[in-house]
C-alpha cells in the first residue's frame, strides 16, 4: 500500500463518487509507482459496487488518462492497473 498515492488520489481525486471509490480502492493496493494488479470482483468489493459497475467506471477512468491498463500484465493475468501521476478533478 502506498500512502503516497492514497493521499494523491483523496487530494485530486475526481468529483464523481464511483470514479474516487475505485480509484481509492486501487490505491490502496497499489505500490510506490502507483501500480496494482486486481481482479475486478476484488475492485467492486473494495469499492462496494458490482465487478460490472466496477468495470464501467474503470473504462471511463481510461478514457479521462486517470488510468491506464494493462491486459493480462499481472500477477496469475489478471490485468495490471497504473494510477496516473496526473489525476485531476
């Protein structure tokens, strides 16, 4: 966990609850370069929404620069999940 990007995404984090909930929630398992690999079961559960609602909200946080993904980069494929330096609000 890295409180660096924790406090990074509570500071500039986006207005839209749903956006902050999963960026929240990958920020907490993301290491000190902002990268963490998920599955998206996990995410919704983390940000208590369906994997599916989770899903969605990834894609839009994708399409902003807000994250970038990865497909199949992480740990047993899941995909690979990078917080960007530049989240805004």
């Amino acid at each position: 966990m890295s409180i660096k990007i924790m406090t990074h995404v509570w500071d500039a984090g986006p207005k839209d609850k749903g956006e902050l909930l999963v960026l929240l929630a990958l920020a907490h398992h993301a290491d000190k370069d902002g990268a963490c690999s998920l599955a998206m079961t996990q995410i919704g559960a983390y940000a208590r929404m369906s994997g599916r609602h989770a899903r969605r909200i990834v894609r839009r946080l994708q399409h902003k620069g807000l994250l970038q993904v990865q497909e199949r980069a992480g740990w047993r494929g899941t995909n690979k999940y990078v917080i960007s330096p530049r989240v805004k609000k």
